[in-house]
C-alpha cells in the first residue's frame, strides 16, 4: 500500500503536551491525564490538516543507547535520572508525566494506530529505518531539529517542526533548511555534529558555531571534506580552524554514527494504515471511562471514521 506515511515521535509530542495542557486535566480518580489528552488532540489535528493514509506512532525503547554512549559518554548523560546494569538508565521524566506513558500506550494500542519501538534504539532510529523503507512521500512529526537530516525533496520527505501546538507547523524542506542553515537535509547531520549539541551532551568543535560550520560545508561539501581539508596545506582553512579541526578528530572520528540516525533497525512487521474504527472498542471505552478522555478521543474519533 503506497501513499503519504505520517511518523509521530511521539515521546516529543507528548512533552509537548504535558507541558502545553494545563495538568487540572485529569481523570476520575484525580491522576493528571493532561499528555494523554493532549497527544489524542495533537494526533486528531494531524490528521484532519495533513491526510496520512499511514500513521506509525514512533517509541523510546531505549533513549540512551549504549552503543551511542560507548562512542561519545557525554550522550545525554545530564539527562539521567538513574543508571540500570545490563538495561537502559532511567531518564529525568516530571513525576505526573511518567504515569501517563503506559496510557497513552494502551490508547493508541486501543484504537489500533500502530506503535514501534525497538530494543537498544531511539524513536529517531525507527523512523529513520521507516523513512529509508518508504515507498511513498512520508511526514516526520517532531519537535526534535535533529530529524532534519532526513528531509529530501527528490523523496518528498519533510519535517512537520511544531511551532504552537500541532496547529502551526513549520513545514521543513530543503529550501526551508537551505535558507536557515545553508544545507540540505543530507548536509544537516554534519552542521549538527561539527556545531554540537548541550541538550544531547555532544561536546562539537569547540569554536565552531553554526555560521562556521555552514561555511565550512559549504567551502568543502561534506564532513569528509573538512576531515580532508586539514591534512591539505592547499586547502583554505584558518591556522585557528585547522588546530581546532585536528585537536577534533577523535570525535569527528565517532560523531557521525552517534548523530545520524540509523536506516537499518529490525523494525517489526506491523500495519501501518490509518484505522478506521478502533482495533478494540471494548478496551477503549474503558480506558475512556477510567482515565476521563471525553472530548479528546470522541473528537480524534469521529476524524478517523471520516
């Protein structure tokens, strides 16, 4: 089945939405339900603006991966929470938003939007590998630059960036990214690693901002570019710029695979068609009913009937 495939990092969504819905929003008993609703009106304005004929709802198995850390051991490590042997560390989640990931799980379980996650990988890894498999145009749904990467034109992929809600999307393409940055989507992952990245613990060149990178992209092409650059004394770098280069490499060595997101997770087989009606009426009105989703799923789905 071809036809435009819509992927939701829905761990970013439902961030969003916690910190977007105000948390008086809760179910019967009194438990804050505001990322729940949220993520349902979020995915109900999705797909009433934008029309998937698939939708895969992209998961954390492992926020962290290890084999990520074993490259660059500051990779996220601000953000965890608590460290586990032999299983992914805990991340710093707000303690009224961790309760309602098992939720929002069973929900869209519920009504049979497809969910994926795959051990040892981040969200951003699955729909990579989906996006590299795709046989037709595909809407990545992130509040995550990162993604950027897999923006590409000749492919019809882009980025659905939100800006207010889900209901102002910045709507990223290569012409968007080229103005901005001065890359393709191709070109991105390395104007991210050359630049670095606090929120992800990726340390960058250090003196290389965003302007540097982009003009050192554009001047040799591609990261391998640049790495050739410093060993040719033709090549048209600053004696600043060539030092900070060299005194870079052993990360310049590891950053790529840390930064761009893997195309080839075992991704499950699993149907990715936007249903129609609920996979499980019955788990559904009662999760409904116990968790106090009124108005938010009934809207999402009276949308998906449509």
């Amino acid at each position: 089945m071809t036809g435009r495939l819509m992927l939701l990092d829905t761990a970013s969504l439902y961030f969003r939405a916690y910190f977007g819905v105000p948390d008086s929003v809760r179910a019967p008993d009194g438990t804050p339900v505001n990322a729940v609703r949220g993520l349902l009106d979020f995915i109900d304005r999705l797909v009433k603006d934008h029309r998937p004929d698939k939708l895969v709802a992209c998961m954390d198995a492992d926020w962290r991966p290890q084999w990520r850390v074993d490259l660059i051991p500051s990779y996220k490590a601000h953000r965890v929470a608590e460290e586990h042997q032999g299983a992914p560390d805990a991340e710093e989640v707000p303690d009224t938003l961790s309760p309602q990931v098992p939720v929002i799980e069973e929900v869209l379980d519920a009504l049979g939007i497809a969910r994926v996650g795959v051990a040892g990988y981040e969200a951003d890894d699955v729909i990579g590998t989906f996006t590299a498999r795709a046989d037709g145009p595909v809407d990545i749904v992130t509040g995550d630059r990162d993604l950027y990467q897999l923006v590409d034109d000749a492919r019809d992929i882009r980025v659905l960036y939100p800006l207010k809600g889900v209901g102002t999307l910045q709507l990223t393409d290569e012409a968007w990214l080229r103005a901005k940055y001065g890359v393709d989507g191709r070109g991105y992952a390395d104007l991210a690693l050359l630049r670095g990245d606090p929120s992800d613990g990726l340390p960058g060149v250090p003196g290389v901002g965003e302007k540097t990178a982009a003009k050192l992209l554009a001047e040799f092409g591609d990261l391998a570019g640049i790495v050739a650059a410093v060993d040719d004394p033709k090549a048209k770098l600053t004696p600043t710029q060539r030092k900070r280069l060299t005194e870079a490499a052993p990360y310049l060595a590891v950053a790529p695979k840390v930064v761009r997101v893997a195309d080839d997770v075992p991704l499950p087989a699993v149907d990715t068609a936007l249903p129609h009606t609920p996979r499980d009426p019955a788990a559904l009105d009662a999760l409904a009913a116990r968790w106090g989703l009124g108005g938010s799923l009934q809207r999402l789905l009276t949308t998906l009937e449509a």
